[in-house]
C-alpha cells in the first residue's frame, strides 16, 4: 500500500535525523529506581517531584475509593459521571487557590492536555473578537488549545515582557487572553508572571497560567506559582496538573466561579469524555492533604536541598546548565548525535537522563534533562553530577 510505504520511509528519515523516538518499558512501580528492560537504573526522568505516586496512604485512599466507588464513573460529567466526591475535590482545589483568585471555584479534567484544549477552546467560544497572546515555549497543549480556539492568536519571545505589552497595545479585540507556563517544563525557569499580571490588568486581559511544574511545589504551602509570586487577580485563570508532584491523574483550572460555570457549558473535551474515575479523586484528597501538610513542605525542602546538591556537583566546560532553581535541570549539549550519546553513556553507567531534541526543543539546543525527586538520595544526585562531568570531558576529548 502506497499510504504505508511513505510512512515507513518518514520512519526511516527520523532514524536517520537522530529524531525516532522509543519507548523504554518498566517492568517495575519504583520511580526513582525502576527495573527498566530488565535492568535497575537510577531515573532522573519522572515528573514524581514529591515523590508521591508510589505512597502508601495515597494507594490506600485508592483502594479504597475503588471499593467505595468501583472502577469507572460510568459516563461524562453532565450526563451521569458527576460524583460527590469529584465535587469535593473540585471544591478542595479551589481552596488551593482561594487566596489568589476571588470567587473560585475549580473544575477536574481528566488530564492536563484535555484541560489546556477545553479553557482556550471554550473560552474563544463566548465572543466574535477573541485574540490569544502566548508566550513562545508554552506546552504543546496550549498550543493545540490555541490550533482547536480558531481565533488570531500572536506568539511573543520567551518572557519578553514588553513585546506582550506592544501586541496588547496593539490588539482591537473584545476579549484578550495572554497564556503562559509558569515553569518551562525544557528549561526549568520561571516566567515574569507579576509583570505580565500587571500587563493583563491594564490592558483587561485574562492571565492563564499553567502551572503543571509549579502546583505542590512551589509556595510554603504547595499552592503553586499564584503562592510562590503572591498574586491575587479576578484576571488570573490557574490550571495545575495532579499527575505530577500530586503523584495520581488529572488536572484543574481554577477561576471566578462565572467562567468555571461557563466551562461546564462550552469545554468540549470535558463535556465530550467520560468522568475520571472517581477513585482517582478519592485518592488525590489524600495527596493534597499531604501537599498542603508538614510533610509536603518537608519534600519541598528536600528537593531543594537535592537541587543544590546537583548543581554544586556539575563542572562543566562546553555543556551549559540552564539556569533553573526548580526540578527541572536541563543541560544544554547541542547537537542531536552528541545529546543521545551523552544520554547512552549515562544509560551504560545505570542512569536513565533522556535526551530532549527538536522540535520539542529548538534546533541546536539539544538537551539532558534532568529532572529530580524528594525521594532521590544526595548521594545517587551528587553521583549522577560526576557521570555528567566524565562523560562531558571524554566526548571533548574526542571531539
Ligand atoms: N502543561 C505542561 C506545561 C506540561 O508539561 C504537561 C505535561 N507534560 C501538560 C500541560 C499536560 O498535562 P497532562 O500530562 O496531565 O496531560
């Protein structure tokens, strides 16, 4: 068949670019240290921040939530697949944000892809002359949020702040809405968000704020980045993710109560799915209590005592640490060949680092990212900081 001989010679490019992805299969539930094709590796490539997907009280509350609930919800949202305890959760998140958002309220997605598309989709729905303005290394969920919204949408340069601030200027549109990451997930900094909320209120512009990397780990309290930067606007819109530092599924947007309530009317990927299933909220009750808890803050502390640790362990010459101080620390090698022999050499020596190339990346700016949890050792940090150091300086001398 035609149709499939060009698809296997686009296979075949990719390989040939150094672009194929693959995937590694875990044989077991350790996040930090999986069996990995058979094989134990240190894995620095989990977005388990907090290390909680694999805690104990959480599996319980998910037991539990199964025998309480059974497995699945049985059937979307609006038509039978709404349970009490999907309205706790909801209610629950929107006290995570109470402080910074007034009147709110939150609604559960299932994941966080299906929550970026439903708010940008949904929103561009209320009016004629809607303009998105997005920050150039949003999520690829942003971005297919924008493809699905249909309405002009301008990219402005990584945190340039006053290129934001012409565009708005320049915008005629009814209905503004600038979109950003609070955490770059390649790149690990944090985006200008007191400057650009100052921007969006002057300018009577909505603010979201995707705070995947940042909700249970940044602020005292785990709140996220409204918390870390304490902000308080009706013009903030907040997404978070709950499988990530939350350890479980799913995400949230979090915002006035009218603009939640008219996401319930016109989200299509929450209107059009079915329910997560509600053992999954049973279980993330859990999590937030212990994101917001002693012990949260405790695995805060602990990463970022791990984050020191890495970034005091790296000597590196050619190969740049970008300059992040949360849990995602990438290095910056280049090429693509060098950026996955760099990811093989640290694979040989039992570390599992992947590689991050274009078009995740920009071309030239292949990368290790690394990414660290509360339940990693200093030790198995500090050493993975001297297998990064060897393996730097025999590629350059070979170079
Ligand atoms: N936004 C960002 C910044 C992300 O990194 C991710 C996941 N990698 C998502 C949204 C999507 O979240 P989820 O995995 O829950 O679909």
């Amino acid at each position: 068949m035609k149709a499939l001989e060009s698809l296997r010679r686009r296979l075949a490019q990719l390989d040939e670019q150094g672009l194929r992805r693959v995937r590694r299969t875990s044989d077991s539930p350790c996040i930090v240290q999986p069996t990995v094709d058979g094989r134990p590796l240190h894995a620095f490539c989990s977005n388990d921040y907090l290390g909680l997907a694999n805690d104990p009280r959480i599996a319980r509350a998910l037991h539990e939530g199964v025998e309480l609930f059974g497995t699945g919800s049985g059937a979307s949202h609006l038509i039978s697949g709404h349970y009490r305890v999907h309205q706790r959760l909801e209610e629950r998140l929107a006290s995570f944000v109470a402080d910074h958002v007034p009147q709110a309220q939150a609604l559960y997605f299932s994941t966080g892809y299906m929550a970026n598309v439903g708010v940008l989709a949904g929103l561009a729905a209320l009016d004629d002359s809607v303009e998105i303005f997005s920050e150039q290394l949003n999520h690829a969920s942003l971005i297919d949020g924008m493809r699905l919204a249909r309405v002009p949408a301008r990219v402005y340069a990584h945190c340039d702040v006053q290129a934001l601030d012409a565009l708005l200027t320049a915008s005629k549109a009814n209905i503004k809405i600038v979109v950003t990451d609070s955490v770059f997930s390649m790149d690990g900094n944090l985006a200008p968000l007191p400057r650009i909320l100052a921007l969006c209120e002057r300018h009577g512009a909505w603010l979201l704020v995707d705070d995947a990397h940042g909700f249970g780990l940044l602020g005292r309290q785990g709140h996220g980045a409204l918390e870390h930067f304490g902000l308080r606007s009706e013009h903030l819109i907040y997404m978070g993710t709950l499988g990530k530092a939350a350890g479980v599924a799913g995400a949230f947007v979090a915002a006035d109560a009218s603009l939640i309530d008219w996401l319930v009317q016109r989200a299509r990927s929450y209107v059009f799915s079915t329910a997560s299933p509600p053992a999954l909220a049973h279980a993330l009750l859990t999590s937030l209590d212990i994101i917001e808890g002693p012990d949260g803050m405790a695995r805060r502390e602990r990463l970022q005592s791990l984050i020191s640790t890495l970034s005091q362990g790296l000597r590196l010459r050619r190969w740049q640490r970008l300059e992040s101080s949360t849990a995602i620390q990438p290095i910056v090698v280049g090429g693509n060949e060098p950026a996955m022999a760099a990811a093989r050499a640290l694979h040989e020596l039992g570390y599992w680092v992947p590689a991050i190339r274009p078009p995740t990346v920009p071309a030239g700016t292949a990368r290790l990212r690394i990414t660290l949890s509360a339940n990693h050792d200093p030790a198995q940090v500090a050493h993975l900081a001297e297998a990064v150091n060897r393996i730097e300086h025999s590629q350059e001398a070979e170079a």
